[in-house]
C-alpha cells in the first residue's frame, strides 16, 4: 500500500495552498483534485479582489498558476476522488476512487462546499437544460434571452450584473423585501436597467418542455402567484460544505463545517487539518482559503515533526 507523509484533499486555493508550503518543507504531498479540478474559483470569470492582481485575474488562470508553483517544489498532483477515509488510528487509511489505498500520516482537508438547490422536481428535470448554479459557466447560452437568478447575498447579485451583460433581461427572484449583498454589489444591482428584483417571491416551480425551461412560476409571500418567461434559471442561493465523508469521524458544527480550534487548522482528530471553505461558513474568499491552506501546512509541518 502506498505510504505517503501529507495527503491533501481539495483542489481550490486552500488546497493548492498547501501544497506549496508543504512541498517546500520537503513533505512530499500527495494531492486528490476531487470531483472539481481546481475547485469553485474555475467557475468564475474576473477575480478582482485577490491582492497582488492589480487588473484581476481569470479564475482558471488563477487556479492553473497555483497549481503549477506547487508542482515546481514536487507536489504530486493527481486526478481522483477521496471516497472513504477511517481517521480512528494512524496511519490513517484513505481510499481513492474506490479502489486506490493510501496510508497518510498528516491529513489536510480542504473539500470546499458546493451550489444549494431549492429542491423541486421540475428544478432536478431541468438541470443542465437551463437550470444552473454557475452564471459563468452557463450564461453564454442565454445571450440575449431573458433569464431568472434566485438568491438575495452576493453571489446572486454578482450573477444577476453579469448575466445582464449578456442577456437581454434578468429577473432576480428574493424572498425577502430586501437584499442581503454588500452595498457596493446592491448599488451596481440597482444602477444595472435590465434587471428586475422581484422581491418576496419563491420559485414554485419550473416550467419546460422537451427543449428545456421556458418559464417558473412564482409566488408572493402574499399567496398570489404569477408567471415569467425564461430560458435559464440559475440558483445562487448559498453553499453546503462537502463533509459528507467525515462525518461521524470529525466534529462538525451545525451546519456541517468541519469544526477547527479556533485560530487553527486543527480538527477534532490529531493529524487531520482543515482549510478553506470546508470550515469556513463565514468569508468564503479565495485570499481567505489561500490563507488558511497556509496555515494548515504549518499545523501540519509542526505536527510532523513532534
Ligand atoms: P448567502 O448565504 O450570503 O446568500 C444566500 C441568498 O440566497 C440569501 O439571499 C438567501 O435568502 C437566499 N436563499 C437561501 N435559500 C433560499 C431558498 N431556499 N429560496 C430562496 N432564496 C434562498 O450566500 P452567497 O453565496 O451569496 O454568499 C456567501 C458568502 O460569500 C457571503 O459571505 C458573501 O458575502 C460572500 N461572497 C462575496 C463575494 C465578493 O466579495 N466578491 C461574491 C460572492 C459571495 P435570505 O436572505 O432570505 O436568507
């Protein structure tokens, strides 16, 4: 079986992040890219706001860049989902793609979290027929036709100015009478004609047919409900933290992040870190993730050496 010092799990800035400290400590990380290569940042477009970029960087770009400075001190790069890990001794025992073995002595875990849907049938019948959870990756599809995007944070708003630039109207559906996005990203929402807020509605339903969604249904907070034409539909409604395959093992806190000691990486198994959006519910930025890869390496590193 393959023995390695320091797996890591993720491939998102926490986790390249790592890499990179760790590899240069001479750790020889091994890392699982996971179900998304280079994580949430690959399904942006313009990243702004990380320091050191002063024009903004392509996500990709970003991501692809982290990724060759780990593999320039030996980090060991691979394509492959974590499917099982038993954390109860160490070595701990993980399991790739539901074959591959690994004993780990230093575990660091950085699994991001994923897109939240609302839930309804005719929103699963739909999914990659018009139904999104990346303006992104998909709103080139709906140039110049009118789309919906449901959510009132940041990330709905983000999605609403940018999908506004390609399509011909935008309906933000919010179930609240306000927004809940910074001030900055509200005031280019409201500055932006094509969108429309349609505060306190929900999405009923979706409504298609055999060439994908033609509309939804909304309903007011009120018990009226009304009908929009659209061709795409795009969730931006949060983020649930990918835990699945820790739990039982690691403490997580209510809402399923892993739970670390507080100004730490350090989780409730000795040996195992985490990193970036996975314990995060709070800044969920790339320059945080990036931050607390770092710090997880250095855990780990100090760990190690004990
Ligand atoms: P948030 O949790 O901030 O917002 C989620 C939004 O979706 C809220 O308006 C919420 O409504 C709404 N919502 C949740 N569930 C439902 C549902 N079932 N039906 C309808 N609406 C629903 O998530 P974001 O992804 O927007 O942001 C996450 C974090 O990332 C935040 O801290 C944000 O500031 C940050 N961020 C920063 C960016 C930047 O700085 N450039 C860009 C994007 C995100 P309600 O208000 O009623 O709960």
């Amino acid at each position: 079986m393959e023995k390695t010092k320091v797996l890591i799990v993720g491939s998102g800035p926490a986790g390249f992040t790592a890499a990179i400290y760790t590899s240069r400590a001479n750790l020889q990380p091994v890392l699982y890219e996971g179900i998304e290569p280079g994580g949430q940042l690959t399904t942006t477009t313009e990243i702004e706001n990380f320091p050191g970029y002063p024009e903004g960087v392509d996500g990709n770009r970003m991501m692809a860049d982290l990724r060759r400075q780990a593999e320039r001190f030996g980090a060991d790069i691979r394509t492959g989902v974590v499917t099982k890990v038993d954390l109860s001794s160490r070595p701990f025992h993980v399991v790739i793609d539901g074959t591959k073995e690994i004993e780990t002595e230093s575990l660091i875990v950085a699994t991001g979290a994923s897109a939240k849907y609302l839930g309804l049938p005719s929103e699963t019948k739909f999914r990659g027929m018009g139904v999104s959870a990346c303006a992104t990756c998909d709103g080139f599809f709906y140039r110049k036709k009118d789309v919906a995007v449901v959510g009132g944070g940041d990330t709905a708003c983000e999605e609403a100015t940018y999908l506004a630039s390609l399509c011909r109207k935008v309906y933000l559906i919010v179930r609240k009478p306000f927004l809940r996005a910074s001030k900055a990203m509200q005031e280019r929402v409201f500055a932006t004609p094509n969108i429309e807020i349609l505060f306190e509605h929900n999405t009923a339903e979706v409504l298609g047919d055999d060439s994908g969604v033609t509309g939804a249904l909304l309903r007011r907070n009120d018990g009226s409900e009304t009908t929009i034409d659209i061709s795409g539909f795009f969730l931006a409604i949060g983020h649930h933290p990918n835990t699945e395959l820790f739990a039982g093992q690691l403490d997580l806190d209510a809402e399923g992040y892993i739970a670390v000691v507080p100004g730490t990486s350090q989780t409730s198994v000795e040996g195992v870190f985490a990193a970036g959006d996975v314990k995060d519910p709070r800044y969920r930025q790339a320059i945080t993730a990036a931050g607390s890869g770092c710090i997880a390496a250095l855990d780990c590193e100090r760990f190690l050496l004990k």
